[in-house]
C-alpha cells in the first residue's frame, strides 16, 4: 500500500531528503551525499557466535552483505536461526539482501544481530519475511553499532490467515540508523506485535518507522515503543497502522513513550491511524517526558544516589519492553544486554 | 406510524440544505480572471494607501511562484483560478447610517439566515436589544457595523478591514501579514493578493470588550471566491471573544474560500476564537458543488502569560483544510485547541492545530473529535513542537473518532517534537465505532434511531460544545443532529 523507499547504495539519488515526508526526521541524503565505495568482498574471518550464541539455532551469516552460507531459508517445524549482520568495513558500503519463509504451522525464532565491527560504513539490509498459514515467526533484533556509521535496515513482513508475527527491535542507534518494518496485506485473523526500544547517548540518531496494513478482518496489532535519549541524541518513531476497507474486528493499539534526559536532546513521533473500516477498536498513545521527579526524591530520601535512582528508574521504564519478549532464553539475553549498557 | 412519516417528512426537507437560496442583489464584478491587474483593480475599489498595493503584488508575485500543496488527505477537482471572479461588492451608498438606507433584500437575507444571535433586533434598532456586535461580511465588502460608537467608548475598534486601513493604517500596517507571512503557503498567499474585506479587531490594553464581537460570513455571488482576512489584536492586559459563523447558499459550481486569520495577543491578553461553520457540503450523493475551504488560521501569542483559545465546530463544506494554530511565543502563554469536525455524504476534512511552544513554560491543550459518516473522510493532522530553549512545557492532546457506516474513513496524523528534556508531552487517540449497545439502550427508551444517533454524537462531542459561547452552543447543537441525518439504517 504505502511503497517503502527503494534505496540504491550505488545511486546517490536514490537517498530520501527530509524532503520525503517517511524520512522527515532521518535525511539520509545529508549524511551520505555520495554513494559509497563497496566494502571489501574478501573473506573475512568471523570470531564467535554472537550476542545469541548460547541459545544454539542454525547460524545464518552475511559478512559486509556477502552471505557466508545460504541467503534464503525456508523454516519447518520449530526452529532457531540466528541472523548475524556482520559489517567489519571502514568508510565503504555494503547491501544485504536475506529472505526467510516459514511454513504453515511453523515455529521460528529470528534472532537477528547487527554486529558493526568497522566505522563509518553504510549498511543496507533488507530482509524479506514470509509467515506462512498458522506459522508463528518471532523475530528480535540487536543492534550495536558504531557512532559513526550509516544503517538501514529494511523489514517486509507478508502474514497469512491465522498467522502471528512478533518482533522486538532493540538498538543504540548510530549516526543515522533506520530500522524499518513493513507488515503487509495482513490476511483474516492475523496476529502482530512490533515492539521497539531504543537506548541513545552522545549524537546519536535511531529512527523506528513501521507500517502494518490490515487488509483483511478480524486482526491484531500490539505496539509498544519505550525510548531513552541523552546528551544531543536524537529518538525517532513512526508508526502506521492502516485499517483497510472491509478490514472489521480489527483491533490495534500503539503505544510510544519516550524520555528525554538531556538538554538538547530530541524525540520526534508521528503515531499516525488510518481507518476506513468502522467496526474496529484503534488506539495511539504517546508520551514524551523526563523522570518523575517525586519518585526521584523519594528514592533519595531512602538513602539511594541520585545516579543510582536515576538509572534504577530508567531502567524499570524501559525493561516493560523487554519483559513482553518470548521466549525466556531470548529474553534474558536482552535484559543483560540492555542493563550493560544502562 | 405518525412518528416514522413525520421523520421521512423531516429527512425529505433536510435533503436540501437549509440555507441553500440565492438573493438577487446588484452585484458589481471584477472581470474573471486573476493578473496583476486585478489586483491593483481591488486596491482601487477599495481607494487603499500605495504600500498596501504593493503589498498586494508582492504577494502575487509570489502565489505566481507556488505550487498548490497536496499534501492533504482530501481529492478534488482542481481549480481554475482563471476561471473565479475575485471582486464583487454589493452596490451600496457610502456607508449606512441607518437601517433605512440598507438594501431590504439584504436584510431579507439576514432573516433567511435565521441570525439567532438577535442581531435581527439590533439591526432593527429595536430598543434594548442584546449587546452583540456584529460586523457582517455580505460577499466580500463588510455591509453593516453595529455597536461601534459603544465599542469606541471604552477604545475597542471593530470595523472591517478596508475602512482600518483608511483610519488606522499604522495598525494595520504593524500586525498585517505578521503572523501568516505572505508566503506562508498558497492559498495564504492567494488571499494576501486578493482579499476584498474582512473584520479587523483591536483592543485596548487592559480593556476586557464588553460584548463577544461576531462576524456572518456569507458567500452568496455565484463564481465568487471568498478571500476574507481577519485580524485581531489583544493589547496588553485585554480580553476578547469573537464569534464567526458561517453559512452559503446551495450552488453547483465549486466555490473556493480562502481566508486567512491572524490574531496577535500581547502580554497577559486573551482571546477566544469560535466558529461554527455549516457552508454548503455539495451533493450529499455525488459530493458536487460544495465549498472549497481552505483557510490559514494562526494566532501568536507574542506576550509573556497570553493565551488564545480556538474553538471549531466543522459541519460543512465539501473540502476542509484548516489547521488553526498557536505560536506561543511568550513566556507561560498557553494556547488551546477545541475542534468537532464532522463529516457526511462525500465530505473531507483535513483540519488540526499546531502548537509551536517557544516560550519558558508555555502550555498547550488539544481536544479533537471527529464524526465520520456516509462516504467522508476525516484527518486529524497537527504539530506539537517543542523548541530547545523552551523548558517546562506541558501540552495534552486528545483526539478521538467516531465512524458511522461502513464507507467512511477517519484518520488520524499527529506529529510531536520535542527537543527540550524538561517538556512533558502526553498525546492520545482512540477510534471507534457507535456503540450498538448505547443505540439499542436509547431506542428501547423510546427514541428514535436517528434521535438516538444525536445523543450519542452530542455526548461524543460534549468535551467541545462546552467550549462555545452560550448562543453557538445551542446552535452548533442543533448542527451536530441535522449534520447526521441520513447516515443510518
């Protein structure tokens, strides 16, 4: 319904300027006036198994784009594959190109990391994601990348009758980061859930858009987006839900709650409904705030550090988004991810 | 069976608008078309100072160099601005010292119009007739002006535009064009060249104007697009409340209406904004010939503890665009937004607000409803901003939609920018259907399906109507229950 920019890395004018109302608060054009060199296409060693090592699975792997193995997988029963992005480049460019089917009745885990290992390189990761009849994909994203690097990543979601798609993004952005979900002609009883979260300090930018379509009746759509920004980082969400004709019982609820924490720093939302079905439940809620400053005092009161209590706070705030992460193992793994860095 | 006739009686009669006549008064037309000649054609008509002229062609030579937006959720024929006429006056003598002197077709038309605000009795002259002031806009030239010698008693000047310009330029000189520059957008642009007349407000500083000021706007030339500019200034310390309604009369062609507003409130000024509009929605079948609105609406809240509060209440028009907005500029100023928009028939509305917070602790506070029914389309668009250097602001919005049937649309598009810590910023929004429950409740109580629909819709919109002056409240009331006719069963 609403076509996703078609971004060329070896087309500078293929870039979206802010000028493009999607990418109004991330203008991909004003920090990547040129197209990239192409990162180096060498085998290149990969030391480890990930943020997802411990949960096993079957290990898909691209290297600055290349696929180390297979690109395309198609998933049966229940099964963990652990998608690792690796860029290891200093200032080139690299597009990653993957797509995942997962049959009728299938259970899949996407474990999906991006692992920047180089500065100043450009991804572009596009993933194509098919859920087949009565399948169930969950997929959660980690994404850990450099200050200095360029990131777009770009999701299509197809889901079919009876089908349930979850997703978790969890990310501290980089100079421009983009992390792009696209559900689409959401079939009869379809279920979603697209969580984010997103940690940002010093400059950096993190940008999670979404668009979900409802097509069909009886669907529904659980959105939750909590946000930190400090210092001049800069947290943006889009979210779209979009509630078709004819699309009845449809019932969607987005949530975005952000806190800022620095003077100068900025979160931009645009929360958007679109509705032309009348027999639907829909609903946007958006917050934007600092810390309450009652439960600040009161924690010192008791003998907490300011510091400590602020952290405490902020991580209570954010660890809602996390506790909505199935299964457990995956979970834990966020949660110790995420507290590292807090 | 009595109550069922009575009710397909009543839906018969609304299936004409109400206001839909057209009176036949000499008009006197600029020739079709849009050039720099026109505009000067104008400027002369109404004897207007050189600087306002070259005010006028500045503005066109902009409107030259402008594309028109597109970016609403609203799908029209496009208008040919060649093909409107961009001046017509009543002939009048200089103006009416009493009654006797105006055109009585004219007040015929006040009469057709059913004025509630007993302004007929005003203008009438009848002895201790309620204080309103109504400066009524007849097509394009401002006709009639009452209350001005009371108004002039306590300083507040209410005339419209062409005559301030002539008595009170360096007013309007000042404020002018300084909250919707000229190239603001197209259509503010378009207006900035063109507008004929409107009402122009000042008030005093610390006078609080001792009666609500209105204005009727009317399109009633056929072809005549409607370019009114209104300015209001609240001087320090004052406080103003200003009413504008709206109706026009049933046409085929599309009309174009392109307004602009601007209200300047300086430190510790107040003022209340309503308007009730109920312009001509087309054809309720085909969408055909319904008023084209697209107005700039946007106050600046340049004094540190002003505040500006717009309320809407959205019944008419084929085409809606409008998002009136607040600057608050000033330290502590607070601006707010109260607005039903419903929408029936073919109907599209693309209205909202912006709030754009640049003062230390400015606050802001949205309420939208929106009604969609038949085949309408309803957006909700607006813009909180948050400047860097503006701590401790607050603002809340709410907006909820209701859809009635199954091929309307409602959508809602707000924006929020904050980039100051200390702002706390809450947005919520809901969209549902009309309850079945609630309708079958009030039915079984005896009402009917339709009247049943009115209680629901005004509870639904209730947070608003309570905004509205007394007098529009129980107009825009009424409104909400006419607008809905016909939407179900």
């Amino acid at each position: 319904m609403i076509p996703a920019a078609q971004i060329d890395l070896r087309d500078a004018s293929s870039f979206p300027s802010r000028r493009v109302e999607a990418w109004k608060y991330s203008d991909l054009r004003q920090v990547l006036r040129e197209a990239p060199h192409p990162s180096p296409s060498a085998a290149i060693p990969i030391t480890g198994g990930g943020p997802f090592e411990a949960l096993g699975g079957e290990a898909m792997v691209f290297v600055n784009g290349r696929p180390v193995g297979v690109s395309t997988l198609m998933a049966s029963g229940t099964q963990t594959v652990r998608l690792r992005l690796i860029s290891k480049a200093e200032g080139t460019g690299h597009t990653v190109s993957a797509r995942i089917s997962a049959r009728a009745g299938a259970r899949l885990l996407i474990l999906e990391t991006h692992e920047g290992e180089g500065s100043a390189y450009v991804a572009h990761n596009r993933l194509e994601l098919d859920v087949a009849h009565d399948a169930e994909v969950t997929r959660i994203v980690l994404a850990d990348e450099a200050a200095d690097v360029v990131s777009i990543s770009q999701a299509r979601v197809r889901v079919a009758p009876g089908g349930r798609y979850r997703q978790t993004i969890v990310t501290t952005g980089a100079k421009l980061q983009r992390l792009e979900t696209e559900v689409t002609h959401l079939a009869q009883g379809a279920d979603v859930r697209l969580d984010g979260l997103y940690l940002l300090s010093d400059a950096r930018h993190a940008d999670l858009t979404s668009v979900v379509d409802h097509a069909a009746a009886n669907g529904t759509t659980s959105q939750l987006t909590k946000g930190v920004v400090r210092d001049t980082a800069r947290g943006v969400f889009q979210g779209k839900i979009v509630v078709e004709r004819g699309a009845d019982g449809t019932d969607a609820r987005m949530g975005h709650h952000a806190l800022i924490l620095g003077e100068r720093a900025e979160v931009d939302a645009k929360p958007e409904l679109i509705i032309y079905a009348d027999d639907v439940q829909c609903a946007h809620g958006n917050t934007v705030g600092n810390l309450d400053q009652n439960a600040l005092f009161y924690m010192q009161q008791r003998g907490i550090p300011a510091d400590e209590a602020r952290a405490l706070l902020t991580e209570a705030f954010l660890v809602e988004v996390v506790d909505r992460i199935e299964p457990e193992g995956a979970r834990e793994v966020v949660r110790e991810w995420l507290t590292a860095r807090l | 069976m009595a109550a069922v006739k009575e009710t397909i009686e009543a839906v018969a009669a609304l299936e004409k608008y109400e206001h839909g006549f057209t009176s036949d008064i000499d008009t006197e037309y600029a020739p079709k078309g849009l050039s720099a000649d026109i505009v000067r054609f104008i400027s002369e008509k109404k004897g207007e100072p050189e600087w306002m002229l070259e005010w006028r062609l500045a503005a066109y030579e902009r409107w030259l160099a402008m594309e028109e937006p597109t970016w609403a959720a609203v799908k029209y024929e496009p208008v040919d601005y060649q093909d409107l006429f961009y001046y017509a006056a009543p002939k009048q003598k200089e103006g009416p010292k009493s009654l006797d002197e105006v055109d009585p077709e004219l007040l015929a038309v006040y009469e057709k119009l059913g004025i509630p605000l007993k302004e007929q009795a005003v203008l009438a002259g009848v002895e201790g007739a309620p204080r309103y002031a109504v400066d009524a806009v007849f097509d394009s030239v401002s006709v009639v002006t009452t209350f001005k010698a009371e108004l002039a008693k306590v300083g507040v000047i209410f005339m419209p535009i062409s005559e301030a310009l002539r008595e009170h330029p360096e007013l309007v000189r000042k404020y002018l064009g300084s909250v919707v520059p000229v190239s603001d957008n197209y259509f503010a642009a378009l207006n900035s060249a063109v507008f004929s007349d409107g009402s122009f407000v000042y008030i005093p500083p610390g006078v609080r104007c001792p009666m609500e000021l209105s204005t009727y706007f009317r399109i009633n030339a056929s072809n005549t697009g409607q370019f009114e500019r209104t300015l209001i200034i609240a001087d320090k310390g004052s406080y103003v409340s200003y009413l504008e309604g709206c109706t026009a009369p049933m046409r085929d062609e599309n009309q174009l209406h392109a307004a602009v507003v601007e209200i300047v409130a300086l430190d510790d000024a107040e003022v209340k904004y309503s308007t009730v509009q109920n312009w001509y929605p087309g054809d309720p079948a085909t969408g055909k010939g319904g008023i084209y609105n697209f107005v700039t609406k946007r106050a600046d809240c340049r004094g540190d503890r002003s505040k500006v509060s717009w309320t809407q209440v959205e019944t008419g028009s084929a085409i809606t665009w409008k998002y009136p907005s607040c600057i608050l500029k000033g330290e502590e100023s607070s601006g707010e937004f109260y607005s039903i928009a419903i929408t029936n028939g073919r109907q599209q509305a693309d209205t909202g607000t912006k709030m754009i917070h640049l003062g230390k602790n400015s606050r802001s506070r949205i309420i939208a409803k929106a009604v969609s029914a038949g085949k309408s389309d309803s957006t909700y668009r607006g813009l909180v901003s948050v400047h860097p250097k503006a701590t401790g602001v607050r603002n809340f919005t709410q907006c909820d939609s209701l859809l009635i049937g199954k091929e309307c649309g409602s959508h809602t598009v707000p924006y929020i920018e904050a980039r100051n810590g200390s702002a706390q910023l809450e947005h919520e929004a809901t969209t549902t259907r009309l309850s079945d429950d609630q309708l079958f409740y009030a039915q079984q109580r005896g009402l009917s399906q339709e009247e049943a629909v009115a209680l629901l819709v005004n509870g639904f919109v209730r947070d608003v109507l309570q905004e509205l002056p007394m007098e529009f409240a129980v107009e825009a009331q009424k409104l909400v229950a006419i607008s809905l006719e016909g939407s179900v069963g």
